[in-house]
C-alpha cells in the first residue's frame, strides 16, 4: 500500500471535507459523498456519524476501494477499519480540535461509540 506525501497530508488535513466515493464491484465509482475528514500523524480518517448502518459506509466496507477529493487533491484509496482503541482516541482529538469552531451538537454525534465503530483509515493506493 502506498503513504501520502507531505502536501497531500497538509491539504486533506486542513480542508473542512473530504468527497469520498466507494467502487463498485464492476470498478465504477458510487456517487461521491461529502464527509469531515481528519489527519493523525501520517495518516487519514473519517467516520460516520450514523455508525455502520450509513448507506456510504455500507458501501466503502462492501469492496474497500474508493476515491477521495479534498483540498485539491484526488487519490484512489484502500479504506481499512481502525479497531485500536489507541488510534480511535486519537481521532477523537482530531474531531474536537479540528471541528472546535462547530457547535457540539455537531461535533458530538463523531465522538459518540457510534461513530467511532465506523472509524475508517484511508490508505492511498
């Protein structure tokens, strides 16, 4: 699997959102959906704030390949399940710093166990 470069991490981790799109079993794209995105250290992460149940969850965990779009950057991605308890807390500190200009009643909801079930890693491919 590839990494990101230092331009891709400072882009996508300063952009508010992120466009991320699932591939399908045949190679085609779903259609794009937009999401917060957060950077820890090296990496990427988004959640979904709905938790497993969410349509573009579902659909990224189905094939684990996708595009994302942020802050001028497009890139095909792996998505891979964060499951260190470590690493989830991490990204909650992401969301409460990165998003600390939002009300909570929209922050919270990315906090919740909900979401952090549904905490996904973006690996470049």
């Amino acid at each position: 699997m590839g990494t990101w470069t230092s331009d891709e991490l400072d882009a996508i981790g300063a952009a508010d959102e992120l466009r991320i799109a699932a591939r399908r079993a045949d190679g085609t794209l779903r259609n794009p959906v937009t999401i917060w995105v957060v950077r820890v250290g090296g990496d990427l992460y988004v959640r979904s704030y709905k938790g497993t149940a969410s349509p573009w969850y579902r659909g990224v965990r189905a094939t684990r390949a996708g595009h994302v779009e942020s802050g001028g950057v497009g890139k095909d991605v792996t998505f891979a399940d964060e499951a260190d308890p470590g690493v989830r807390d991490a990204v909650d500190a992401a969301y409460r710093d990165k998003y600390r200009n939002y009300s909570a009643s929209t922050v919270d909801p990315m906090l919740a166990e909900t979401a952090r079930n549904a905490t996904i890693k973006l690996v470049p491919r």
